[in-house]
C-alpha cells in the first residue's frame, strides 16, 4: 500500500462547525487522490493532549495550544475558527459587575483552549476550574458556579436558556486590536514530509470549499451534532466559524495568530523560545 493509500487519521471536535468542514472527506464527496480518513471525534481540549503525543496526522487545535506541539505540526492555512468580532463569552446567572465576576471561581472549558488565553488576555490572573464544554451553560444556570466561560453553540443560545453576558471577548480583542480572534486551526505532523503535509491540506481545503459551495447537505450532517440546535441556529453558528477566513486565513489573519501568540509569551502564558514570525502556514504560498 501506497503512503498515500493508507487511511490517515483526522481529529476533530463532535461539533456542528468541523462537521461541516469535514462533510465532503467523511462521505467520499471529493477526491483525494486515493487518501483515505479516518475520523476521530473528540472534545477539543482532548485534541490538544494528543497533539502532544503526535497521535493523529492531522487534527484540529486550540491556537493557544499550538506552540506546545509547533515541534512535531505545522498549522494548515485552511480550517481555522476565528471571531470575526465575536467569540467566547463570559456569562452569569445572576447580576453582577466585572470586578465581583473577576473574584468568582470561573469555569472553562480547558487550560489549552484559546478560549481561556483570551480570558487571562482580558482580565488577568483569575480562578479557574476546568469542567466540559457542554456542562458549563447548565452548571452557571443552576447556580454550580457564578461565571463561566462558553464556547460552541451556547454563543448563540445562552439568551434563551436564562443566563446574562458579562463579556464577549471576540469583541473585546476586536476593539483592542482590530483583528478576529484566532480560536482553532488545523494542524498537520511534520514527520510526513512537506509534499504529503501540503497533499492532505489541500483535501482538507477542498473539503471546506465543498462544503461551502454545497451547504444544504453538509449542513444537515452538522446538525446530528448541534446537540439538539434547530436549523437556522444551527445554520447561523457554521457561517459564524466556517467561512472565507476558513478556506484561507488571509494576512490579518495570519498577523492576529501572531500577535494572539505574542501577548501569550507577554502574559508568561505561551512559551518565550517560540520564534512567533517563523510559523509557517502549509498552504498559504509564503
């Protein structure tokens, strides 16, 4: 068998956005040159653990964890999640001020999400415990914890399930830098060698243009993982996180990865000897 017969491994979040984005290479809708996928499904702080380890040739990643696994991936310059003015939101059950919040015990969805950088970018060293993305909406709702940070679908839904925002920060970031914030990417493993590295970005991209160019099927393979969202929500949360800016970060883009990584290394959040100018983004002809 071929290097590219064998079936290479694909993790991904069991969300409504990488379904979409993944649509056309699950159901055989394009060719890949004979390149098969295998996909894994997997909450997105479990993804970054295993980046860690190397375990899968491709897989998506919080952005903030990137630096940690830069030795073994690449980041691909297609797939990215990025708020283009919106983002992770801090929310509460009950009325608060910023200050009262920031003193609260906050819960996140995971130490490597992007998510939570952009909360200590925010505001500064806070209480954190980690707790699954999908049981923090409820767990604030039911008074488990006073804030908790959302991710996913609960951006969209949170008014209608009896919380208030406190902040979004992919507005926040916006107003600071004018940039989108830069939330998830694809990566691939180093060790496969530049022309296959650039072969399996070119599937994933042509997956997502697809998908994009044929919504209404990829569209209704997403919502089996919108945790029970119905169409026009799910509609509205693919379009948020699988766009343009998915086929191709774009210069700003790119230059708000690096500045995200930056204020990271500022904050003591992202490690200093990364050298932020040289990532290099497979497939972006740089």
């Amino acid at each position: 068998m071929s290097d590219d017969a064998k079936a290479y491994r694909v993790g991904h979040s069991p969300d409504p956005d990488d379904a979409f984005m993944f649509h056309a290479m699950t159901t055989g809708a394009i060719d890949t040159g004979g390149r098969g996928y295998e996909h894994v499904l997997l909450d997105i702080e479990t993804l970054n653990k295993h980046a860690l380890d190397g375990e899968y040739e491709v897989s998506a990643v919080s952005i903030h964890s990137f630096p940690e696994i830069s030795e073994k991936y690449h980041l691909m310059n297609c797939g990215a999640s990025m708020g283009e003015g919106y983002g992770p939101m801090l929310i509460t059950k009950k009325i608060m001020t910023v200050d009262e919040a920031k003193k609260s015990k906050i819960a996140i969805p995971g130490l490597g999400t992007s998510a939570y950088l952009a909360l200590r970018l925010a505001w500064g060293d806070v209480e954190v415990e980690v707790v699954p993305f999908d049981e923090i909406l409820p767990a604030v709702y039911n008074g488990e914890y006073d804030v908790g940070l959302i991710i996913h679908e609960g951006q969209l839904t949170w008014e209608s399930e009896g919380v208030e925002l406190l902040l979004d920060l992919g507005v926040w970031w916006n107003e600071k830098t004018g940039l989108p914030l830069p939330l998830g990417g694809n990566i691939v493993r180093k060790d496969l060698g530049m022309e296959l590295c650039e072969s399996l970005t070119k599937d994933v991209r042509n997956s997502i243009e697809h998908s994009l160019a044929n919504p209404s099927a990829a569209l209704e393979f997403a919502k089996q993982w919108g945790r029970g969202i119905d169409d026009d929500t799910n509609r509205e949360f693919v379009g948020m996180y699988v766009n343009e800016r998915t086929l191709d970060y774009g210069e700003d883009g790119r230059d708000a990865i690096r500045l995200f990584l930056k204020e990271g290394q500022r904050i003591g959040m992202v490690r200093e000897t990364l050298d932020v100018d040289s990532i290099k983004f497979i497939g972006s002809g740089d």
